[in-house]
C-alpha cells in the first residue's frame, strides 16, 4: 500500500511540473521583449561558389553576381498564381491542378539500346574472360540481362508520378513549416544545364529518408524535370522498391557486388555500366547520396554512393559522354523528422506499411508539436573532367596513421611529417572494386571534395546553434535575457565565418521557436522578476544535443583545432586549474603551434574533416599553399603574434593568446567543440585494459559504449556516450596501430596490439590525446 501511495504522489508531482512547464511553453515565455532582426540583409552570405582553385573554368562561367540578389522561396507555398486557372474553386483544387501542370518528359528509358551496347555485347557473346556469356545459349543470357535490368529500373509512370505529387504536397505543408530555396542557386543549375548540354549529376548529402522523396519534388517543382535517384536496396522492402522505380528510383543489383571472377558479377556489372551510360546519354538528371543513409553506423561515406559516382567517372574517361556537371546538394532541417527505431535495421528495410505509419502519426502529430522548416542547397556546378585533370597534377605521397603518429605517441620521435595521411574507412564494393587502383583514389577524393562542398554550403540551422550554446557554454543552466545575446552573437559569428544560417526574423520569436522545438531536451523554470531559467536535461538529451550541434562545427573547425592545438602546448606550461593571466603571458611559437596542429589533424579522423588535412589543401580555395603557410585559426581575432613583422621568418614569429571583447571565453568555447570526440577516444584508451579482447568488431564496439554510458552517468558526460563515437574511436585505434584486426573462422576478429599491451603504452596514449581537451 504505502508503495502504491508514493507511486500516486510521484506521478502527482510529475504531472503538476509537466503542467508547468507546459504553461511555460505556451506563455510566450511570459516577458515582454523588444522586436529586433539582427540576421537580415546584406550581411547574409551568398554560400555555394564552387573550388577556384580546381575547377577555375566553372567557378568563372557559371556565376553572375546578379543571381545574389534573387532571394529565397518556398517551394510548398503553392496559390492561385502558381496554376494557369483562376477562381474560388481553382484556389480549392490549386494543389491538383499545380500537379497535373507539371513538365513530365517522355519516358526515356530504352531497354533495347541498352541491350546494344558494346561492353553488354562483348560480355553477351562471350568475348569477355569470364563472362556470363561463355558456354551458356545467347536466349538464356539475355533473360538474364532483362531480370537485371528490372531490378535497376523501370519505365517512369507519369499518372503515379503526378499523383504522388500532389500526395507529397499536401504532406509536406502539413508537416514543414516552409522548404526555403534560394532562386539564384537553382539558376545557377538551369543555366548549367542548359549552356553546357551536359548531363546533370546531384551529389547530395543525407540527413533523412525523406531526403529521396523531398529533392526530386523540389526539382521537378523548378522545372528541372524527373530526377532518377539512387536509393539503397537494403533499407527498401521489395514493394517499395517497385513504387520508387515507377518514380525514378534506381537499384543496385545484388549480383554486381559477387566477386570479380564471378560469371553473375560481370554480367550484373556490365547490365549496369550500361544503364547508366544510356541515361548519361538522354541527359536524365542523377541524384546520388554521398552519405551512409540516416542511422547507418560506421564511415560517413557511401560505398553505394562511390559506386554510383565511379560509374559516371568511368563514362566520362571511356568518352561515352565529353563530360558532366557535377552539383553539391545539401537539405538541412531544424529537426530531421522521426522515423520508426526499425527503419535503419538490415533485416527491416522500410515497407509501403511502415511508411504509411509514418506518415500517418507525423499527421497525428501535426498540431501538437511546432513545425520545423528545411532548407535545400544547390551549390554551383562544375565540370567532372577539369576537376580530373587539375585533381590528378597535386596527388602527393601518403602514409598510414601508424606511420605517422605510433613513433610519436610512444615518444620514439619528435618529428611530425607533413604528408596526407592514408584513411579509408568506406569500403570498396564490386564494381568499385574493377576499376583501377588509380581511379578508385580519384573517387574517393572526389566524393570527399563534393561531400565537403556540399556542408559548407548547407546553412546552420537555428537549433543547431542553440544547442552549441547550451552543451558548449552552459550546461548548468543560463538566463534567457542572457541566451538572447549569445544567440545573436554565435549567429554573427557564423555568418563572418562564410556560412549562412537557415533563419532569419525577430530575436525573440527565433529563440521561442527554437526552444520549443528542443522542449523534450530542455526545461524551463520561472525564476525572480519574470525572468526564465533555461536548462539542459540531463542524460540522453544532452547526446541529442550533440548530434545537433555536430551540424555548426564545421563553420569553427579550423579554429577549434587551433585552439585544441594551443591548448596542447598550454597544458606542459601552465597547469590546467591556472588563471587565465597565467596563460596569456605564454609565448607560443610558430614552429610548435604548426606541430601541434599536424599532430592533431593526423588524430582526427577523415571522415570529420574532409579537405582540411595535412598534405593538401587545407581548404581548397586557399590556394596551392600549404597548411604550414597558413595558420587557419589566426582570422578569429584571438591571437596576437610579437617581436615578428616578417610572416616569412618562422623561427623568429611568436604569438600570444588574447580574449575577445564580446566573449571573453571564446577560446574555451572553440576546445569544447572537438571535446565529445576527443574525450570518446581518451575513454576508448582507458578502456583498452578493462575490455575482453579478441572480440568481434561489434562485439567490442558494444562493450565500449556501455563503458562510455557508465562513465557518462558517473561523470555527466553524456555527449560521449555515442555509438558512432564509440565505432570511431576503434577504427581510429586501429589504424594507430592498437589494435589489429585479424582473420578467423567466426570472421574478423580484434587484438590487442603486442606493442600496447602494457600499461605504460596505454597511459602514453591517454596522455597524448589528453593534452588536446580542455576540461
């Protein structure tokens, strides 16, 4: 009974404090706060230029200045104007009658010149070693070219199409707020499109499986026509699957990633060198994802994208086209919309019932939850083949992350070489796999050059900046008189950096609708003189908190590896609890400020920074200097240099660590960026004599993340407690040489390395990745 009884009275509590808060959120926040608009105007950067330095050609014949004027629109907001008719029953049916008036070109997928080609042939007839065509009857092969051909595509049904335009319509006004494109840079790719005469190819980020449906609507919306999308086989049911090809959809056949020695393989692989050479051909827009689909746990990039994007960079090389126009995409939301916890699992890809239930409960929802708005990014297009060319002249020489770090770590060496460093996370499939050595290395670089383009274009999202303020800056709470500012000065500071931001309108709606957006991660608490008291839930929510805040790193990363580089050299001087005076009266020269920064950059996994490494073009744009010509964090204002007026005279430039006005602890707040990884990898190395090796692979990412999620609730690191975190700081480890991955009869297996089983190696390594974290 008397169990009963506090059961009763917690869950009275609760819904007393639930009925607060709730008051809370639909007070308006209580207080009366002036009107202003800080983020408008001229201040806003026009983002998407493609790399000057690579492709110098595009960068001059694809832009005028006059498209920076043309502003935004929302592609969902469709009235009256957007029809040919007019009336009250028109603005009733303006949906439909919008959907029926859209351009569907002619269906031109052709089976039989696809059957034509030369390489199909050739593999066919049996004149390719190994080929399906050896010893087997030419009627029986090509059945199985028509089979394959099926599971890769189908004939684009217009009527379905419309249809589910006019469906998606409705939907997305029903859950989005608004779906912003700017009009200039969707000029930028009709131009493209139309004076060069060349295909066009999409290279897109992938923050949602809304992604796939939400892109070709806005595209063919803006009359760029049917865009054939790749999707993942693995996350689509085969009633799905047969949905999205009657839509534009394109599959990758199982077949095509058996072994190169397989009849089966080679076929499957020439019936889809051949699709896509036809559709290159007809000039049908391709919309490839560059990233692992939502969830997905492991490397940022898409083998499957890297597949696709190898067959476009093999047809241009072969000469089945001249060349292609490749254009960065990139749709960021305030909140990526839910999805069923099933939808990412292997063995549960995503029905038509699913997603109907999806469907149907953000509808439930609509109403009841604030509406969050998306923004689409195209940046300016730019040609495959001066690309190849310009890439291809500046390939240095690369060496592992054994190689580079191990000596160093183990304090065998003190040198730091200045070289690429050799990374590949993203496997390798079959048809990637065929291809030369050499052209394999140019897609991968490609797809990261595309994929780098493609965030720095994206625009940061309000909620994004929000939680960076809260994780980075105020954990324990802060005042929302006091959160205004800040929000305006972390969107000012975004803004002078380059990158635009996914809002604009009055200060105090913003941060109201923001909050109200985070309300399952944030509380808030009324406190004396009408003020309110933000606060981070803790737990689970500070982890959502750091996703969302991974979307505003890039904008300060070089940075925040400067400050991480600083902090390195600070912690051998001045003890890590000293006052601040203590650190600003520390010279630091520019000779060991470039050191720290190698070493840290060949610590950071590829997949986190993209172009920004040693070796290569910190940032493309910046021209063939090196990174030691450069000091990429120096614009923020945040160091002064002394006793040295020539920037060439690098023994004798020293630099000091200085405070900005307007936040005094902003080199703190750039350490604190890169601390959720860093701190994953410290933990992952204190880990190393308490976990149960060998194990699998998943096996030991499994008992890694239950110690970060106990260490988490220990000591409240919860933006730690990470999965892909976790699998990060394996994989990092084991091109560090720590562990070793190898063969046995239950599959790959993980090892201790000989070289870190003792404790004092194991504390080395803790050691050089503490020196980077500022606590």
């Amino acid at each position: 009974m008397d169990t009963m009884l506090e059961a009763r009275l917690q869950t009275q509590q609760r819904n007393t404090q639930n009925s607060q808060e709730t008051s809370l959120w639909s007070s308006g926040f209580g207080m009366k706060l002036e009107a202003v608009t800080p983020f408008l105007g001229k201040y806003r950067p026009f983002v998407g230029r493609c790399c000057q330095t690579c492709t110098p050609k595009s960068w001059e014949s694809l832009f005028h200045r006059s498209i920076m004027d043309l502003g935004f629109c929302n592609v969902v907001l469709v009235k009256e104007e957007n029809t040919r008719f007019r009336g009250w029953l028109v603005r009733r049916l303006c949906y439909f009658l919008w959907s029926l008036e859209q351009r569907i070109p002619p269906c031109q997928d052709a089976p039989q010149k696809i059957m034509e080609s030369t390489r199909l042939q050739n593999v066919i007839s049996g004149r390719v070693p190994g080929g399906a065509g050896e010893g087997q009857v030419p009627g029986l092969v090509k059945k199985e070219v028509q089979r394959i051909l099926g599971h890769i595509q189908a004939p684009i049904h217009p009527f379905l199409l419309r249809l589910f335009s006019w469906a998606l319509l409705r939907f997305l006004n029903c859950v989005f707020l608004n779906v912003q494109l700017h009009k200039g840079q969707m000029k930028m790719v009709h131009k493209a499109s139309q004076a060069q005469g060349l295909p066009l190819v999409l290279l897109s980020t992938h923050k949602s499986l809304l992604d796939g449906i939400l892109l070709p609507f806005v595209l063919l919306s803006q009359g760029l026509g049917v865009l054939r999308v790749v999707w993942d086989s693995r996350t689509c049911s085969p009633t799905l699957r047969a949905l999205l090809k009657k839509l534009g959809g394109l599959f990758l056949p199982p077949e095509a990633n058996l072994t190169l020695d397989s009849p089966e393989g080679v076929l499957a692989r020439a019936v889809v060198h051949a699709a896509m050479e036809q559709l290159l051909v007809s000039r049908q827009p391709l919309l490839i994802f560059l990233e692992e689909h939502p969830g997905a746990q492991g490397p940022r990039l898409s083998a499957l994208g890297q597949t696709w994007l190898g067959l476009v960079v093999q047809a241009v090389q072969v000469g089945v086209i001249p060349d292609a126009m490749l254009v960065p995409v990139a749709i960021t939301y305030d909140l990526v919309p839910d999805a069923p916890c099933d939808v990412y699992h292997a063995l549960a890809p995503l029905g038509l019932w699913t997603g109907a239930l999806a469907v149907l409960r953000s509808l439930r929802g609509w109403g009841h939850s604030p509406r969050v708005c998306v923004r689409v990014h195209l940046a300016q297009p730019f040609s495959l083949q001066e690309y190849t060319i310009n890439a291809r002249s500046c390939w240095g020489s690369r060496q592992t992350l054994e190689q580079l770090l191990q000596p160093i770590v183990l304090g065998q060496c003190t040198i730091v070489p200045d070289t690429e460093k050799e990374q590949e996370w993203t496997p390798a499939t079959g048809p990637l796999l065929a291809f030369k050595e050499e052209d394999q290395l140019l897609v991968r670089r490609l797809s990261r050059h595309v994929l780098n383009a493609s965030v720095t274009s994206s625009a940061v999202m309000s909620t994004a900046i929000m939680a960076t303020l809260l994780l980075f800056k105020h954990q324990k709470g802060v005042f929302l008189s006091q959160l205004l500012g800040e929000f305006s000065w972390l969107t000012e500071e975004t803004l002078l950096r380059g990158f635009d931001v996914g809002f604009s309108g009055q200060l105090r709606c913003l941060v109201q609708h923001t909050l109200s957006l985070l309300r399952a991660h944030v509380a808030l608490l009324r406190v004396h003189q009408g003020d309110l008291l933000v606060v981070p839930r803790p737990g689970p929510g500070l982890t959502h908190l750091a996703r969302l805040s991974a979307e505003l790193l890039p904008a300060f990363l070089s940075e925040a590896v400067g400050a991480c580089a600083v902090r390195g050299l600070l912690a051998g001087r001045v003890p890590p609890e000293g006052p601040w005076e203590l650190q600003g009266i520390e010279l630091l020269s520019q000779n060991e400020l470039y050191r720290q920064i190698l070493l840290l950059l060949h610590l950071l996994p590829q997949d986190l920074l993209l172009l920004q490494t040693p070796g290569s073009r910190p940032a493309c744009d910046t021209g063939r200097q090196r990174l030691s010509a450069k000091l990429l964090w120096k614009p923020s204002g945040d160091f002064t240099d002394s006793d040295s007026d020539n920037f060439e005279e690098a023994e004798g430039r020293y630099f000091r660590l200085s405070q900005q006005s307007r936040c005094p602890d902003f080199f703190l707040f750039l350490c604190r960026l890169l601390s959720p990884l860093l701190k994953a990898f410290v933990q992952a190395a204190t880990f190393l004599h308490r976990g149960q090796l060998p194990d699998t692979e998943s096996g030991y990412t499994e008992q890694l993340l239950q110690f970060l999620q106990a260490t988490a609730q220990e000591e409240g690191s919860f933006e730690c407690a990470d999965r892909n975190l976790a699998i990060s700081a394996i994989w990092t480890f084991r091109d560090l040489g720590v562990l070793q991955q190898m063969p046995s009869p239950a599959g790959p297996m993980l090892y201790l390395s000989p070289t870190f089983t003792s404790r004092e190696n194991q504390e080395k390594l803790e050691q050089f990745i503490w020196q980077f974290i500022c606590s």
